[in-house]
C-alpha cells in the first residue's frame, strides 16, 4: 500500500555527503549542509583558517528557530561529533539583538553577517560549524542533521522517500593502519574515465556502486562488477592482494573470470530491512530468522572460512584445536 513518486531521484555519492553528510540521505526533511570552506581562507576563526589552510573543510547546519537552543542543548549536539573526530561545534545565533558567536570576536561584525548571509540564515536561526576532513566532518554534521531532525520533529511518519546513490569512492582508508581498502567489495568495476588513476591517485577513482535508499536506510546495494582479469589484479594489487593471497582468499571467483566471464552486474536486496520498516520497528532482529543455516554457514561461499593470523592478532584472539582442548593438551 505504500506509494513512491517515480522516477526515483539519482544522487552521486560526493552529492549526499556534501548536502546531507550521509550516503544514505533522508530525504523527508530539509537540513541541508552548506560548506562554508572559503569564507575562512582569510581570516575569521583561526582554527577553522588553520583547518582550511591544511585542506580540510569547514561545514554547517543552519537549524530554523535553533536560535533558543540552550547551552545544554549544544553540548549534547558536540557530544555526538566528537567520538567522530571532530573538537566539536562552533555556534552562531541570529538573535533580535544581532549575531552572537560562541567564537566571541572572531565571528562578529561584517564577517558574521557575511556568514549568516551564505547560509541564508534568518533572524531566529542557529548555524552550527565544525571542520576537519571532508567526508568525517560531513559525516559529523551528518549525524547532527539527523539528531536535530528527530528532536524538532521534523521527520513526518508514514512517509517513504527513496533515491539511488551512485559513483562511491572505489577505496577508503583503514584509520588504524593507513592502508587501502575497498569501499564495496574488491570485485567492483570502476569508472571507465577513471581508469587512468588506478596506480596513481588511487582515492579519486569511483566505483560503479549503486545502492537504493529508503528514508534513512540502505534497501538494496550493488555494482557492476570487474569482468577483465587484468583489470581485477591491478584493483588487487592496489589494497595490496598478491596472487598467493587472492587465490586463497578469492579463488572460486578467480577461477571463473579465467573462462571469459561477461559483463555482469547485480544488486541484492535487504528484504528484511524493507519489512522492519513497514512494521515501524528499529531493529532488524524483530523480523528476520538468524542464523540462515543451524550450523551458522552460507553454502554457497563456504563461509564462514580461516581468519588470517592478522585480524586474530587485531581481536586479541587465537586459534585453539577442539579435540587438543578436550583432552587438555596444550595448543
């Protein structure tokens, strides 16, 4: 019985993270973000000149009639962006009386009507402001945004948004080791325009990713997927997967693109998340029977499968011989 409005809209990944810091956007309220990067290349607060200097990004969140929020309020806001890796919110009130800053004499006169200007902020209004690296400080605002949202109200019940969300950053970067890893999965066909910047610019190549998004929930995820040998060892190579290695891990998909594989693609659908959201239920265990099989494995990939010594290393565990623990013997 639910009705959507077709066609679906198309947002590339760069344009859900820069308007609504998710890539999965809701978009059954406004809220956008606005970066605000270039108003601080020349002066105003010196820790959001500094961050725009090293590259990184100034974003806000103007919050219509967010100008009552209390102190306690706002805490609770940089409470949820600071596990994230950001220091926190700078705020700026449109008040009857002018514009007030918590950075005081740094967003003050000209320059704070500037900024209330680029925001298209109203008297009533709160702009919140926080920098750092282009996708964690989104990703904090991001989570603001919805925060906010849910507080005021602004989320109407019984409505269903969807859109697709394409052209995801074929690799991210592990935090920990700095090293990189793919985004999707190491299968993912890329871009062909991008091609060129496999070995040497590595981050700025996208992926043929596309995902379905309902409200604020990935409803179905896939690609087009790598058919050309050559081109899936030099994907391999890139987060750094020899050939001993990628047979071991990935051999039963290896083997079959050695007999002329054609260009393929697919997409799977969270039918359980679909439900959980029709039965108006947050969590996904209400409606779905797991494990899939009594003895918890998928037939088809033989997983669950060895767990390299690296990732036991990382959880602090190690591999003990049932039958040698039974019998007490050590291993």
């Amino acid at each position: 019985g639910v009705q959507f409005e077709r066609p679906f809209p198309v947002m590339t990944f760069a344009e859900a993270m820069r308007d609504y810091g998710s890539d999965k956007p809701d978009l059954r309220y406004g809220l956008k973000l606005r970066d605000a990067t270039g108003l601080f290349t020349e002066g105003g607060f010196p820790p959001f000149v500094e961050a725009a200097g090293r590259g990184e990004n100034v974003v806000g969140l103007r919050v219509p009639g967010g100008s009552g929020y209390s102190r306690k309020v706002i805490d609770e806001l940089s409470a949820i962006v600071r596990p994230l890796g950001v220091f926190g919110l700078v705020w700026v009130k449109i008040g009857d009386e002018g514009i007030t800053s918590s950075a005081k004499k740094d967003i003050a006169g000209d320059f704070a009507e500037k900024l209330a200007g680029h925001f298209g902020a109203e008297r009533g209004d709160i702009i919140l402001l926080a920098s750092g690296p282009t996708l964690k400080v989104q990703t904090a605002l991001g989570r603001v945004r919805q925060q906010v949202a849910q507080a005021e109200g602004m989320i109407p019940e019984g409505q269903f948004v969807a859109l697709w969300v394409t052209e995801f950053p074929l690799f991210d970067v592990d935090e920990e080791t700095g090293a990189i890893v793919p985004m999707h999965h190491p299968f993912t066909g890329i871009l062909p325009e991008d091609a060129s910047l496999l070995e040497t610019e590595p981050m700025k190549v996208r992926g043929r990713l596309y995902d379905l998004v309902i409200n604020d929930q990935e409803i179905a995820s896939g690609s087009v997927r790598i058919f050309d040998p050559n081109l899936q060892a030099r994907v391999l190579e890139a987060i750094g997967i020899g050939d001993e290695e990628a047979e071991k891990r990935f051999g039963f998909f290896l083997e079959a693109l050695k007999f002329g594989t054609p260009p393929h693609c697919g997409i799977a659908f969270g039918f359980d998340r679909m439900v959980m959201q029709l039965c108006n239920t947050d969590s996904i265990t209400d409606v779905i029977a797991f494990p899939k099989t009594t003895a918890a494995s998928c037939l088809m990939t033989g997983a669950p499968s060895a767990v390299d010594e690296k990732a036991l290393s990382e959880l602090g565990l190690c591999l003990v011989d049932s039958a040698a623990a039974d019998e007490g013997e050590d291993s």
